[in-house]
C-alpha cells in the first residue's frame, strides 16, 4: 500500500486530546479585548467573540 500524507479527519468521541503548550502557543495566552487587538494578531482566528475577551486559552477551552 502506498503511503499518501494528508488530512484524516477529526478526532473521534473515543479519542482523547491532550493539549501542550509551545514556545509559541500556551494555554496561559489571554484572548485579545477589543476587536482591533484581535485583527493585528496572528494566534486567534475566526471572528472576535467579545464574550472570550480577556480570558486566558484553559478558561475557554474548559468551559465547555
């Protein structure tokens, strides 16, 4: 079989995920508070959600 690189899908609900900070990203990163911060960034992207505004990567992740 021939090996192709690419993408294979998302995780599965039998999957866990761990999360590990980087040099670049960690989960003590704050989210950007005004909208402005938010579009000279390069970490978040997506539209800015002013409800996430202030709040460090682990209260947002984990609030779910």
């Amino acid at each position: 079989m021939m090996y192709t690189p690419g993408n294979v899908g998302g995780p599965t609900p039998c999957v866990e995920v761990k999360l590990q900070d980087t040099d670049d990203y960690k989960c003590s990163d704050v989210y950007p508070t005004t909208k402005d911060a938010f579009e000279t960034q390069v970490s978040f992207k997506g539209e800015f959600d002013p409800e996430k505004a202030g709040k460090k990567m682990r209260e947002i992740i984990y609030e779910k």
